[in-house]
C-alpha cells in the first residue's frame, strides 16, 4: 500500500507540472473516438457525407452521455465519415501529434474495422492507414506506437471470426485484439472460440471488462479469454478475491477517469477508485479513452483526477508512469529505457 510519497519534494503546487511533463504511456485509447468535431466536418466535406448536425457547436452539445450505449449512438455517427485510407491516416496522426505534446512515448491504439467493414470500407483501407500514421508517428515525433484490433461484442462471435480472418493478412501490422463496446449482456464466454483462435496466431489480448459490468466479466476476460491487460476494471474492488489475483498477478488495469465520470460510472471525479486500485497494490494506469468525447486526452485526465483526489501525490504519478510503460507490449529493453527516463525525471524534479 502506497501511503507515504517517496518524493517529499515535490509539493502539491508543483504536481501538475510534473504530470504534465513525465513521460508515459497511454494503452487504452480508441482512435475512432479521438475524431474531433472539427475532423468529422472536414472529412465530411472531403467526402461528401452528410451528418445530422449543423456545426461542430451543434454536434459538441450532443455530447451529453447517460451511459455507455448513449455515447456509443453518437460515436458510430462520427465514424460514418471515414472512407479513404487517408482518412484513417489524418485521424490518427492528429492524435500522436496530442499525444507528443502530452509527453506520451508509447501509445497502443485500439481500432473498430467491423464498425467500418460494415460500411462497405475495406480492412485494408482501414489498416493501412492507420499503421502508415504509426509508422510516421515513431519517425517524426519519437512516439513508440502499436495497434490492437478490437472486436465489437454487440456483435456475434462469427462475426469477429470473420472479422479476424480478414485481419490476418495483415497480421504484421498490428500487435494484439481486444474487445470493446457495449459490455453489460455481453460477456467475454460469448467470444471464447474467437479468443482461442486468437491467442493460436500469437497476438496479445487484452479486453474491455468491469466498466459497467460486474466482477464476474473480470474473471472471465482473464480465464476464458486470456486477457494479459484488462481495459478499465474499475468495479474489480467489488470481490476482494479478484482484487488479490490481479495484484499478485500484477495484471494492468487501463483506467479512464473522465471517461468513467462522462459515462456516469462515478457520480463525480472525487469518488473515482483510482487511489483504492493503487493502494491496494493494482498495476494501474491512467488513459483517455475516448478523449474527443469525454473531455480530454491523456494529460487532461491525469491533471483533472489529481486535482479531484487530493490523497494523490507524487509517488503515485510516477507510479501510474511507470506501470504504463510495465503494462504496455513493448520489449522488456523498451521498457526498461522508458522506465531510466522516468526515473531520471523524477530525480530532476525532486
């Protein structure tokens, strides 16, 4: 339990700079949901889509969510303007160009291809795209960075075989599968198989499970579908059992505070479990999600959760730093240089 600060130094009124400045990774942001207003217009003109809204003023002001189906509606709409494999490109380096300016080093993006395939948009036009910007993102901005296709689990489990399938021949340009959207009535034994075969071409899993779902969608992404990572997990305080194997298995827990407040999952910011979760001995992490939805990217997240949790304090930044760069699917040498840097950080500003 984490009760005292390792770095005395470093006071409150310093904190946010430090957050603001320390390298970290960022492993659970879906690159369809970091489409800003701005983007969506611009790529409907470009691609001559019509959406039902008449301005970036009119379309911010839909984004008042109750729950996570409601946000879904309006995220499915945004991605309607997504067609060409530039499209894809332009989407993703918009973020690395966020995510370089929030110091983030490492970043693992989630994407949705049945949330385009099923708009007649080829896996390859998707893929492509995205991983051209991964590429460019490493070699322009110094971002370390990976994709992790998703599979939607409102939908059947043929359709995330199928799904795959389409992947695999471009399994060299993404790293792992995950499974997202609408998770209450969807539970991770209803992709099993899918998992397994997953698991067979040697990709890493990680899975959506205790955001709004109970404990028992924990356990199951863990022992039916081999999930290394468990995206968000917040309601695992609920079984003390679960809360013992996922710190003694060190397994990450890819939290995301304003999505959580932005989606009702706590009332407010100030009753966020992001402390308990740490001090409990938790591998956990701090991310944006959806970080054009929900109020902000990764650093936004880390300042407004600090703020809202006045018990945080520096030992905890560093260690939210440096279990994302232990979470993340980087090599052990990767991670052992990312975790000197932030080290050496710490050091200078203490």
């Amino acid at each position: 339990m984490m009760t005292t600060n390792p770095f005395p130094a470093i006071s409150a009124a310093r904190l946010p700079d430090v957050l603001r400045g320390m390298p970290k990774a960022e492993l659970h942001m879906h690159i369809e949901g970091s489409l800003e207003p701005e983007l969506i217009f611009q790529l409907a003109q470009r691609n001559g889509v019509s959406i039902p809204y008449a301005s970036v003023e009119d379309l911010r002001r839909a984004y008042a969510f109750t729950d996570l189906q409601s946000f879904l509606d309006i995220y499915y709409a945004g991605a309607s303007v997504l067609l060409q494999e530039q499209d894809f490109y332009d989407m993703a380096w918009a973020y690395f160009e966020r995510a370089a300016a929030d110091q983030v080093s490492r970043a693992e993006l989630f994407f949705d291809p049945q949330t385009h395939t099923a708009r007649g948009v080829s896996m390859d036009t998707v893929i492509t795209g995205l991983h051209r910007a991964c590429a460019d993102a490493e070699q322009k901005l110094g971002i370390s960075a990976a994709l992790i296709l998703c599979f939607l689990r409102h939908l059947s489990e043929e359709d995330g075989l199928a799904t795959l399938e389409a992947a695999l021949p471009y399994r060299d340009q993404f790293i792992g599968v995950g499974l997202d959207s609408s998770e209450v009535g969807h539970p991770p034994e209803k992709f099993t198989r899918l998992f397994a075969r997953c698991r067979e071409q040697g990709l890493r899993i990680v899975a959506h499970a205790g955001e709004e779902g109970p404990p028992a969608y924990v356990w199951g992404a863990l022992d039916l579908l081999g999930a290394e990572r468990i995206d968000h997990g917040v309601q695992s305080v609920h079984d003390a059992a679960l809360m013992t194997r996922l710190a003694k298995e060190r397994v990450p827990l890819t939290v995301c505070p304003l999505s959580n407040l932005k989606l009702c999952v706590f009332p407010t910011l100030a009753q966020h479990n992001l402390g308990a979760l740490l001090d409990a001995g938790l591998c956990a992490t701090v991310n944006s999600d959806d970080p054009a939805y929900f109020g902000g990217y990764v650093n936004e997240n880390y300042l407004q959760t600090f703020a809202a949790l006045p018990a945080l304090h520096a030992g905890h930044a560093y260690t939210l730093a440096r279990n994302s760069f232990e979470g993340s699917f980087m090599d052990e040498a990767a991670k052992q240089r990312e975790i000197a840097r932030l080290d050496a950080y710490f050091a200078a500003f203490a």
